[in-house]
C-alpha cells in the first residue's frame, strides 16, 4: 500500500478510536476511509469492524483504571454478562447477514444505514429522554432488545453504541459516563464474533486493516482519557459534523 494511504487509515483509525471512546460514531470515518482507499464496500465494513474492536477494547481498559476510573454496571437488574452474551449473537447473525449481501446491494443500502445512525446521534437522546417520561420496559426485554441491536452492530454498526444507551435510558437511572465502560465492553463482544466471522470468511483487507488498527488502540485509550474529562456537547458538535458529510457523501455516491 502507498504511504499515505496507510498514514490516511493510520490517522482515521485514531479518531475513530477517539470518536467510539467518547460518544462514538467512529465507524463514520473509519468506513468512508477504506471505501475511499479502494475497498469493496462490504469488505471496507468488514474490515472496519476488524480495525475498531481493540481500540474499544482499550478505551474499557482507559475508563476502568486511572484516576478517574469507573465499573461496569446492570442493565435493568439484568447481569452485564447475560447482556454482553445476547449481544454478541446477535452481532454474530448481523456478521452472517451482512457477508450474504452483495456489495451492488449493499452499496444501496449504505447511504440509508448512515441516514439512520445521523438520526439517532442526533436524535437519541432527546428522544429516550421522551421514550424515559413515557415508557418503561422490564428486564424481560433488554436480552431480546440487546440481540437486536447486536445484530445491527454486526451488520454495520454505526452509532450502535448510541442506540445502546438509548435502549438502556429505558430501563436504567445510569448516568452516561457510569453506563461508558459497560457499552464499551458490550460493543466490543458484539463486533469481536463478527471479527470472527469475517476473518475465517477470508474477508478482510489486512494491509489497510493493520495499520487503521493501530491507529484506533492508540486513540482508543487516549479517547477512554479524554473521555472522563471533555464536556461532551462539545465532542458531539464535532462528532455531528463528520455525520452529515459522509452520509451527504455516499448518497451522492450511490445516487447521483
């Protein structure tokens, strides 16, 4: 690979790790950026999974030790490893659904799949703050709910841990940096048995993978860091930007 085509995936790969450690959304750079280095979308999406699950990894490690260290928490009285189980099956259906997709279709569907994570960045949570007043779900939905969700975080995943915290606003008076490491650790086991089955399905690009891998440990632990220190309205003004341009940029890709 070209030198600035890896310093490009080694750079999006920090701030992707950055992104997913604060507020997430990381997938909105790391995704663009191996499509625009020449990847097959579907191959671009599996190996961006690939490249952030270490960096999460690492922002859990970040957001448990330290000075400003915190737990892992229940989810609606449900324990995290039950949650964490439902969550990786369903990243394992979403990682099956997604290498049965043909990247002409999947070229389609990106630009919606991003339309909706914008949304829900957005959107989310004003709109669980709402959902909150509202409605209240029982311990008996957040395993189906969390399979659900991991099956979206299989098969794309952008925003995902978003949409978890959303889900989880419904059923837990946590506050977000207390509910941080559990969503860290939950993106994590969904997106590593989709690594897993991208990896045995032979469908990753390792050269671009690499070196946007090293880049989201090293802005993975920084982000865990920063995290529990930067006011987040601040990180979402910025996160917000970046959504927009790209799902501005592959509409017209796939339409225009």
């Amino acid at each position: 690979m070209p030198t600035d085509i890896v310093l490009l995936l080694f750079g999006a790969g920090a701030v992707a790790g950055t992104m997913n450690a604060v507020a997430g959304g990381g997938s909105f750079v790391t995704f663009p950026a191996l499509v625009f280095a020449g990847l097959p979308s579907v191959v671009a999406n599996a190996s961006s999974t690939v490249a952030l699950v270490p960096g999460t990894l690492a922002s859990v490690w970040a957001y448990t030790t330290g000075d400003h260290r915190t737990g892992l928490v229940d989810i609606g009285g449900v324990p995290v490893r039950r949650v964490i189980v439902a969550g990786a099956a369903g990243g394992l259906t979403g990682a099956i659904l997604l290498l049965s997709t043909p990247s002409s279709l999947f070229d389609g569907i990106v630009p919606w799949l991003l339309l909706l994570a914008t949304l829900v960045f957005a959107f989310g949570a004003p709109l669980s703050a709402a959902l909150r007043q509202r409605v209240h779900i029982g311990a008996g939905a957040v395993l189906p709910l969390q399979f659900v969700l991991g099956i979206y975080g299989g098969y794309f995943g952008g925003a995902v841990g978003i949409m978890l915290l959303a889900a989880w606003s419904l059923v837990t008076p946590h506050d977000l940096k207390a509910l941080n490491p559990t969503r860290m650790l939950t993106v994590s086991a969904m997106n590593g048995i989709a690594v897993a089955w991208f990896v045995l399905a032979g469908e990753i690009h390792w050269p671009a993978t690499l070196s946007m891998l090293a880049g989201s440990v090293i802005g993975g632990f920084v982000g865990g860091r920063i995290g529990q220190r930067l006011p987040l309205a601040v990180t979402r003004a910025v996160i917000m930007i970046v959504t927009v341009a790209m799902t501005v940029t592959f509409f017209r890709r796939a339409y225009f």
